[in-house]
C-alpha cells in the first residue's frame, strides 16, 4: 500500500465519556458558568406543548416562534449527529436592587411615576456576556478531541433552552414557566454548547414549587392561565420588550409602571428571596433604583438612546416603542382629576 492511500491516523477519544464530562464540568466553571449540565441530544418532551401553544396564538405576535419547528424542539436537527446538549447558566442577581427594595416593588398597589427595569436588564447584554464563554468551551471541545462538532447557542438559535437546562439537571421549570434552580432560584441566563461529543447525562431535577402559586397570584394581567401555562399576549415582559408595535386599548394599563420587562412573578417566589447573589460584574445595574424616569425617556434624542442604551438589552426596544411605553406609564401614574 503507498503512502498516499494510508488513512490518516484519527486521535482516538483517549478519556472514557464520564471523564470527558468531568473536563467539560471543570472548564465551564473555570470559563465563569454557575451552572452546567449534560442533556441528551434529541427531540424534547414538550415538543407538541409548544406547537400547541403556537396554534392557539399565545405567542402573540412574536412570529421568529414559528419558524423552524423541528430545530427548535430537536437540538439533533441543529447539528448533525448531535449526540450531548451541554446547558449552561449565569446568574444576574446582584445586590442591586436590595432585598428591601424588591419586596417595595414587589408589593406596589399604586406605582410610582417611575418605569421599572427588569434585572436581568439592568447591566449588559447577557448575549455579550454568555457568548465568549460559549465559543470557548465549544473552541476547546474541538481541539481536544478533534473530529467532533459543536454549535453554540444563546436565545439566538432556536432551542428550548429551558427544557434543555432542565434535561440537564440545572433546575426545574416552575409555574411561572422560569427555570427555577434551588440555589440560585430563577435569576439565570442560559446557553448550550450543542456537540457530537458523547457525555454522561445528568438527571432531571424534580419540580420543588410544591403547592405555592405565588407567582400566579402576583401576576397582575393573568398572563399566567394556569402552573406552567403562559398567554404571552398578557405578559408585561411580552407587552414591553417583545410586542414590537404600539400598544394600544388595555395594553397599555397593562404594564403599569413596567417600562422594560417584569420581575413580579419571580419577586414573589420563595426560591428567589433565598437565593444567593452572583458575582458577574457586567450585570451590575447601569440605572439607578433599576428605573428609569418616563419623562426623562421622553425627552431622549437618538443619540440620547444610543449612549444611555449601548450593550444594554434595553437596546432591543426601539425609541419610538421605549417612548410609547413611557407614555403608557405617564399615563397610568398621574393623579386622575
């Protein structure tokens, strides 16, 4: 046999599949991930759920939720051979707002003319902080068994990220539909290193919401129609961030003082007021009191917005829509004659 026909030699993998679990473990913490876990790659449990959840309409007008369906509920139609979902998370919660704070805001009747924040859109981008991390491991992953495929993802490619996290053995998905993890509670953002890589699974966390409906009863809009049923539609955080358009009629009383998302059904849960604080920087509050004055929105010029809003996730409302809902919450606060 001549040279040129003789196969080239492939670097078996030299570790068995609980050890290269184990270095997957070990880097994603050194990379900064609070959490990680290993998930079967393949079609989620909850597939139909979410196609059913498309047909009734309660995704609103997000429609990127009907495209690719079989990516989205599939991590194997992602990436070809996919064999391990690696699901990853960081936590956002800081010491800003305080606990006393919160438990104000969270218990507020009457808001004040003031346009709240959710957390995780207090500092930057979580995309911006998640995805170097991702890209390492995945970069690591390939160079340390070569042949072997990855494909990162975080909120930008269809996937299930919730489900993943929970395959995973990161949390349980709770009432309110927010993976809820027990040390952390719900304060997390999530990412997945797709690979062809096999890994040991982890085990599904079990559900500890027990019989506390907290955060049904703390939704003001009844956006959540039953434990893990949610009418997007209903949903402040919907009606702020995702509802590209004005709002109109109900919608806007609506939000109340919510100008950027809503922490209320994750306020109340008893998992997050014993949950222990993160330490990434990049998700310290860039806002004081985690508001944002109405008026002072109002009065925003582009380039206002441009500078207040770099590398925020506030950057994904556009002006004329920051500034309708600013309205919105001028509206719903002043004094009525």
């Amino acid at each position: 046999m001549s040279a040129s026909n003789t196969p080239t030699p492939q670097p078996a993998l030299a570790t068995s599949t609980a050890t290269a679990t184990q270095w997957v473990k070990h880097l994603a913490a050194e990379l900064g991930f609070d959490l990680v876990g290993v998930a079967p790659a393949g079609r989620f449990a909850h597939a139909d759920a979410l196609l059913d959840w498309l047909q009734t309409g309660r995704a609103g007008t997000m429609q990127y939720m009907h495209r690719f369906p079989e990516q989205r509920t599939d991590p194997t139609k992602l990436l070809e051979g996919a064999k391990s979902v690696i699901a990853l998370a960081c936590s956002y919660q800081l010491q800003v707002p305080n606990a006393e704070a919160q438990d104000q805001r969270a218990q507020e009747t009457v808001p004040a003319t003031t346009g709240c924040i959710a957390r995780y859109a207090l500092g930057d981008d979580y995309h911006e902080v998640m995805r170097p991390r991702l890209h390492a491991l995945a970069d690591a992953i390939r160079q340390r068994f070569p042949g072997q495929q990855t494909r990162c993802c975080v909120d930008t490619a269809p996937i299930l990220e919730r489900e993943a996290a929970a395959l995973a053995g990161l949390g349980w998905i709770g009432k309110n539909t927010c993976l809820i993890n027990r040390d952390w509670g719900s304060w997390l953002v999530l990412g997945e290193v797709i690979t062809t890589l096999p890994l040991d699974f982890d085990s599904a966390t079990p559900d500890f919401c027990g019989t506390c409906t907290r955060c049904l009863d703390a939704c003001p809009t009844g956006a959540l129609l039953a434990p893990h049923q949610i009418d997007a539609r209903k949903c402040i955080s919907y009606l702020t961030l995702e509802h590209r358009e004005l709002l109109e009629g109900q919608q806007r009383q609506q939000i109340g003082n919510w100008l950027v998302g809503c922490d209320l059904c994750q306020d109340c849960c008893p998992w997050n007021r014993r949950a222990k604080p993160g330490t990434h920087k990049e998700f310290n509050s860039r806002f004081e009191n985690a508001r944002l004055d109405p008026q002072t929105v109002l009065n925003w010029t582009e380039q206002d917005y441009r500078q207040t809003t770099r590398r925020s996730p506030v950057r994904r409302v556009k002006l004329p829509a920051l500034k309708d809902r600013a309205q919105a919450i001028i509206d719903n606060t002043s004094p009525k004659p």
